[in-house]
C-alpha cells in the first residue's frame, strides 16, 4: 500500500470529521432544543466511526492485493472428539 492511498483515506475522514464539526455547530443555533442531545451522540459516534472504517477499508485492500484468503486469516477450529464415531452421546453415558 503506497503511501499516496493512505493520505487520501486519512485526508478524506478528516474532512468528513470537519464537516461534522460545521454541521454540528450550526445545528447548534438552529436545532430544536430536544434535538440537541441526539445530534451530539451522532456527531461523537461520527468523529469514532469514521477514522475507524478509514482504517478497516485500508486494512482490506492490503489483505486483498497481498493475496491472503479468508482461510488464511480465520483459521477454522475442530473439536477434539467431535466427528469420532460412536461417540455421539458420550456425555450422558454411564462409566
């Protein structure tokens, strides 16, 4: 990943931070006074989701051009015991 990409992304959430920011303070002064409570939480969760998605879509696209699979990264997990046969209810059996 260049750096050129990684500038871009980062540039772009700042200033859709900073346009949350102006609309946040003009709603301020024009916004009814029961809506003001809601605008702020969206705005806190604006500021936090934004550089955090940024993050995620570079994140992707460097897994992508590296050629990692899905398998590679979630490596499946098997249960000891659980596909042996004749074990099935060996839980409830008596010793």
């Amino acid at each position: 990943m260049n750096k050129k990409a990684k500038r871009l992304a980062a540039a772009a959430a700042l200033l859709a931070i900073a346009a949350f920011l102006i609309y946040f303070i003009v709603s301020a002064f024009l916004a009814a006074p029961g809506e003001a409570g809601s605008l702020f939480m969206a705005l806190l969760a604006g500021i936090i989701a934004l550089p955090l998605l940024a993050w995620l879509l570079l994140f992707c696209i460097r897994r992508m051009r590296s050629g990692c699979s899905a398998d590679e990264l979630l490596p499946r997990e098997e249960k000891p015991g659980a596909n042996a046969p004749g074990l099935e209810n060996s839980e409830h059996s008596s010793p």
